[in-house]
C-alpha cells in the first residue's frame, strides 16, 4: 500500500482516485469544492483542507485538475503541493493537459525539493479511469518511469514513454490538437452532406467504414446527429479550446506553422460564442451548420 495525495477530483480525477481506492491504495484527496469528495471519503479516502495537507507525509502526488491555472493553484504557494513534508524521492505526478511550458516549470520546480518528477497526461473517457484501462503519457527520466510503474499500472493498461519530461505533454498537446482538426472537419462534412440532401444517419455510419473514420470522428459524428449535446458529457468545448491554444503556443515556440489548428481553434471558439462551453464537443456541428451569411 502506498500513501497517495491526490488533488483535483473532476470527472477523470474522482475515476482514478477511486480507482487508487479499489487497489488498495491509501488516499488523501483535495478538491476546491470538498463535496466532490463525498463519494470517496465512503469509500475509504481522507479529505483535506488544503493540497498541502493532502501531500504531506505522501509517497506520491498525482494532479488532474483543468489547466495551467489550475495546475499552479494545487502545486505553488504555501498550501500548494511543493510546500508540503514530503519524503525524498517521492513521486510528484501531472496528470493535467497543461502547457509544455509549464510541464517543464514544474520539473523543475519539483526537481529543486528533491522530488522525482512525472509529467503524465492521460488519454480514455471517465469510465475507463475508475476501471483502470487509461493510456499514460510519459515524459520522465527512464529510471523515475521505472519505479513509478507499478503504482501506474494501477490506472491505465498502456502506459507509453516518450522521453524526457515534458515530451509527454508535448505528444498530449499534438494529439489533442489533431483530434480538434478531425472533430471540426467532420463537423464541415456531415453539415455539408446534410445541406446535399443526404441521410445523416446513412452518412454516419458509412463515415465509420471509411477511410476518414477515427475514433474522435466516429464518436463525435453519432452525438453530431442525435443532438445529444448536454448528456454524459465527456469532454467540453472549453477544454478542447485549451488545448489547442496550449498547442499553438508550442508550434510558435518551435517556430512551425499550424493553420489547420488555428482554423479548428476559431471554430471552437465560435461554439463557445454560442453559450456551448460545458456541453458536449460534438456540438460544434451548429457551427458548421451556419450559412456563411451568419
């Protein structure tokens, strides 16, 4: 059994704390609003007042929270993370989709108190984080990887190590920012079939055996068509929009062009122009329903 802190308890982060639970696992949790934690604390969890509280005396910190903003606010300042009585070598881990930028700050920030530091984005929808089955992606040193596997292999069944940290945050960005250009693009055909006269329901599943289909536009094509747009949300306009704005960031930083992303980035921001930003993604089909008089 190991003693976990875990901060952050949104929809992935309440799966894989209790995940951690279900394996045995000791957990101190930290949510900003504690009654997210209510269901874990039944479960066996101890809730803390604050992230310090939570990590003090912990064997590891795994953080999934939303973002840079809210990645810095459970790590920095006198109740953040960094600021606990942690012991030497304990695992200081990321779960966020943060800015590479900042996954590289907090390496080091975590590297200067001894820590041994993962940046570990995850990819699986919440069902798959409280079954153990998500996808880890790993930027860390080779050896840290290799003595946090264990624990790891709690939570996902594919873990993948790309180098160096930082680099799994860079792959989580490029990912991310593909499945934005697919979602988008497969919005602009399905709208534009549907303005040709064809089925939509025909076309969506024709689009599943095609050459085009991926699981993002399978996916995403099926809610397009049902309307389905504020059930079982699984992930937000708001987040991909972050998402694709982290990995533009990164593309100027490396001096590359992106125009396929900045042209998903203003469709996205068009949804969220629309009041859309905590419904469901796949919502983006409104905009690209839209006359080019609108």
């Amino acid at each position: 059994m190991k003693r976990i802190a875990f901060l952050g308890l949104g929809r992935m982060g309440a799966g894989m704390a209790a995940r951690l639970l279900a394996t045995g696992h000791s957990v101190t949790v930290y949510n900003r609003t504690p009654a997210r934690a209510d269901p874990l604390v039944r479960a066996g969890a101890t809730l803390a007042r604050t992230a310090r509280e939570a990590c003090d005396d912990a064997d590891a910190v795994i953080a999934m929270t939303a973002d840079d903003e809210s990645s810095r606010a459970m790590w920095l300042g006198a109740d953040g993370a960094l600021a606990a009585t942690l012991p030497p070598r304990a695992f200081a881990i990321e779960c966020t989709t943060v800015s590479h930028a900042w996954a590289l700050e907090l390496g080091r920030l975590a590297g200067q108190r001894g820590l041994r530091y993962l940046d570990c984005p995850v990819t699986g929808l919440p069902q798959a984080a409280a079954d153990g089955q998500l996808t880890l992606l790993v930027g860390a040193d080779a050896a840290d990887l290799a003595a946090a596997r264990p624990l790891l292999e709690t939570l996902a069944t594919r873990i993948v190590h790309f180098g160096a940290v930082g680099t799994g945050t860079a792959y989580k960005l490029v990912i991310n920012l593909m499945g934005a250009v697919q979602i988008a693009s497969a919005a602009e055909g399905l709208a534009l079939a549907e303005r040709a006269g064809l089925d939509a329901a025909v076309v969506v599943a024709a689009i599943a055996t095609s050459q085009a289909a991926s699981p993002q536009v399978v996916r995403n094509t099926g809610r397009m068509i049902a309307g389905d747009f504020t059930r079982d949300v699984t992930f937000t306009p708001v987040l991909r929009l972050k998402d694709v704005d982290y990995a533009l960031r990164l593309a100027d930083e490396l001096v590359i062009g992106a125009p396929f992303g900045a042209v998903a980035r203003e469709a996205f921001q068009r949804l969220l122009d629309l009041g859309a930003a905590d419904q469901h993604e796949s919502r983006i089909i409104e905009v690209a329903r839209r006359t080019v008089a609108d």
